[in-house]
C-alpha cells in the first residue's frame, strides 16, 4: 500500500490517511495532523496507553483539522474510524 507519509504500518488509522484521496502534505495543519495521528498510532500499536478521553480528544482534533483544511474525504474516513 502507498502511504502518504512513508510508513508500512496497516492499522486502521494509517490506512485512512493512506488511502485518503486528499493531499495531505498540502494542508496548513498537517503537523498536527501527523502529531494526533502518531499520538493514536502508538497507542492502538501498544507502545503508549491512553485514556478513553484522550483517545476522543485526540479523534475530535483530527476530524476538525480535517474540516478546517477542507480534506472531506480524511474527514468522512476519521468520523467513520471514530464510531467504529
């Protein structure tokens, strides 16, 4: 699978901002995109532990940098993840 920012990981977070049509390397806040997205990465890989409210937190803060910066289909895919 091509990632967009290089990795080999398959957990289900990585994969939607792999598979996303949207250019993330373009958006004003992909730094704190990729900041969440390791911050979740780490814990769903069992590197770090994080409580049920960091973990929404962290979900809210991806959605709204998704939408803030236009990137509706990282957006749908995150809202998606998040209620599964």
């Amino acid at each position: 699978m091509d990632y967009q920012d290089g990795s080999e990981c398959s957990c289900s977070l990585c994969e939607v901002f792999a598979i996303t049509d949207d250019d993330i390397s373009k958006s004003p806040s992909r730094l704190r995109l990729r900041a969440a997205k390791e911050e979740l990465h780490r814990a769903y890989t069992g590197q770090d532990v994080i409580t049920d409210e960091r973990e929404n937190g962290l979900f809210e803060e991806l959605v709204g940098l998704a939408k803030e910066d236009g990137l509706h289909d990282l957006r749908k895919m995150l809202e998606h993840l998040w209620e599964s």
